[in-house]
C-alpha cells in the first residue's frame, strides 16, 4: 500500500468535493480536468471507459467514477479515501442543514420556497439536456413517455425499476448495434475479489428489507440502499424513487424537498441528498447511516464489475440495452419534474415566473449553479412578502 498515493488521492477529491458545482455532468468535466489532464493518473481512453461503465451501472455516475480512479490508483484503500475525499464537504453542510430546519421549523420560509423553484429549474434543464441527448428516434420518444406514464399512474418504490428493465429489454429487441473493441484496463483488482464484491451486493439488496421489518429505522436504510442499487440516471432520478419510499411516513413531503432545493446549493454528488433526510429522520447518526447506504452499492458495483468490463463493455447487446435504458430514464426524471417537485413548489402564477426565469439564466445564459440557488432563495423571499 502507497501511503503516498492514497494521501493524494485523498487531498485531490476532497479539492473536487469542495468545488465541483453543477451536478454529475459537471463533475465528469472537473475529474477529466484533474485526474486526466492535469495529474495524468489515466489517459482519456481509460476515462472514456471509466465513464461508459460507471453511465451503465445504477447509482451515482460521477461518484462512482471518483471511486474507479480511486480504485486505479491506490486499490480498494484509494476507491474508499476518493469516496470519503468526494463525499464530506456536502454531507457535512447538508447535515447541519438539517439539524437547523428541524430546529427553526424552516419548512415555512420564503427562502426555502425560493429553493423549491431552483429545483424545479434545475431538474427541467436536467431533462431537456439527457432527452436531447437519449432520446433521438421515436422508439426512444415511446419510451419515455411509457416510463413517465407508469412512474405517475403506479405510485410504488419498484415501478421505475420495472420500467427501466422493460426498456432494457425492448431495446435489446429494437436497437441494433455493433461491438467495438476495447483496450485493456489496469484494475487491481482480482476477478474473484469482483465475484465477492457482486455477491455482496446481491445478498444485501435481498437481505435489507428482512432487516428493515425488525430494527428500528431499517427500512430507511433499506430505502437507501434499494436507491443506490436500484436507480439509474444518478442524483436527479432517485428523487421519485426516495420520495415513494420515505413521504409521508418518515418525513413531511415539504422537508423532503427543501432538502433537495437545499442539494443544489453545495458542491459534490446529489446522493448526499441522503445525509439530510437521514438527518432530518433521526439525527446525526442515521444520517451518516443513510450515507453510507446510499454510495455502499455504487462502490460494490465499481469493485465488481470493472475487472469484468473489458469483456462486457465491447458487447453489442449491452449497448443495445442501454439505449432503451437511458430514454426511459428521461422519463423517470420527468414524472419527478411534475411530481413531487412541480406540484408542491408553483401554487401561483409568481412562482411560474420566478421558476422560469431561473431555468431561462441556468440553460440559456449558462449561470452557474449556486448563482441560481442565491437568485431563487432571494425572489422566494420577496414573494412571500
């Protein structure tokens, strides 16, 4: 073990925790400047692949690419320092965040409204961007709106797993593709190690809900883990999906989306969305305990599968797959624009413009993220005065 190696790795991702505003696009555009060009621990072909990968997997993209340069560099040891390194700053204010709601009953303030719209301008410039870029045919364009029809006329936790699967399974029948050829990966990791990792995380998808009928808060936690294997798309898609699971009986549907509002506003991966409910459920240490839960798959997968994706990722079904897999995703994201988050944040015609104009300045005049978080936390103030 490179004490040397991992002291760097932890220094480097907690510089990108602590700047990388802008969701997980965003964040892929901070790695490849780091890690690629600056630093040089891989080549843009191996990030590519990285990226390809970590795009299939469920859970969060960009963390779980942090996570495979982790893995690269320094071993099992350097993928969980890149998590920790990536992960704190976020988790830590969204924690005090929410300790301080609970404690000055926030829920109400005009400020908190404001945030609200940011996140229905942030989620709808999320749409607009992965449908131009997933949903080019209209096989695609029926996909979609099949997704989106079934997440909002069948409220439950699974239905968008359902969907995603459905469309994976129609675009291996509808989308032809061909392989490409793949270079070699240099992962320290074994296959047998991988085998163990995907086991681990099948045991444990399997194994939570059991758990969670007999410990106190486990089916939280067992939300959060069925979020971080279950979801594809990253941050902004698991919204419906923890909405389903946790409102209203584990928190209030106005909490829950001021926590998301409250996201936007800080740098790193959306996931740690998973501090604040936790926090805002049961204190510091269920939402350390929701953390944990949500990342652990993403990190199973990433030690899984990369000594596998050599094989896999020049696959001409898999490609295929994936195709029908990401317009559905599109839908998901869709319904969760209209429901829950269009649906409790524009009550007047207010806060359709304030709304707009935030979308109008995030995808058209390119404003950066926390910009628009300060913009709407002071329009939401003015309209309630």
């Amino acid at each position: 073990m490179n004490l040397r190696h991992l002291k760097e790795i932890f220094l480097v991702s907690t510089k990108l925790g602590l700047t990388s505003f802008g969701g997980p696009v965003a964040h892929l555009g901070y790695f490849y400047d780091e890690y690629v060009k600056r630093r040089k621990w891989l080549d843009e072909k191996a990030y590519a692949d990285l990226v390809a990968l970590c795009q299939f997997l469920p859970g969060p993209a960009s963390s779980q690419v942090g996570m495979g340069i982790g893995l690269m560099r320094g071993g099992i040891p350097g993928a969980i320092i890149s998590f920790i390194g990536f992960t704190w700053p976020s988790s830590l204010v969204l924690a005090l965040f929410a300790l301080l709601a609970a404690q000055f009953d926030l829920a109400d303030a005009g400020w908190i409204h404001g945030l609200k719209l940011v996140a229905v301008a942030v989620v709808a410039d999320a749409v607009l961007g992965m449908g131009m870029k997933l949903v080019a045919g209209r096989v695609q364009m029926l996909l979609m709106l099949g997704a989106l029809a079934v997440v909002l006329l069948i409220p439950h936790p699974l239905t968008q797993v359902l969907a995603l699967v459905a469309a994976g399974v129609i675009g291996l029948f509808v989308f032809k593709r061909e392989g490409e050829p793949a270079e070699r990966l240099a992962i320290p990791v074994s296959r047998k190690l991988g085998a163990v990792s995907l086991v681990l995380f099948v045991l444990l998808l399997a194994g939570l809900p059991f758990l969670g009928a007999l410990v106190e808060k486990g089916q939280v936690v067992s939300a959060f883990y069925q979020a971080g294997a279950l979801v594809f798309g990253g941050g902004h898609v698991v919204l419906p999906f923890l909405q389903q699971s946790l409102v209203p009986d584990f928190i209030g549907g106005d909490s829950f989306l001021a926590g998301y509002a409250a996201a936007q506003a800080v740098p790193g991966p959306l996931f740690t969305f998973a501090t604040y409910l936790g926090t805002a459920i049961g204190g510091i240490g269920l939402g350390l305990l929701a953390t944990l839960a949500i990342f652990l798959p993403g990190f199973l997968l990433v030690v899984g599968v990369l000594p596998f994706w050599d094989r896999v990722r020049s696959n001409a079904r898999v490609q295929e797959v994936l195709v029908g897999v990401n317009a559905a995703v599109v839908g998901i994201l869709l319904a969760a624009l209209y429901d829950p988050i269009w649906t409790s944040s524009v009550k007047e015609s207010a806060d359709f413009v304030v709304a707009l104009i935030l979308f109008i300045l995030l995808r058209f005049f390119n404003q950066a993220p926390w910009r628009i978080v300060v913009l709407g936390a002071l329009l939401g103030s003015l309209i309630s005065l």
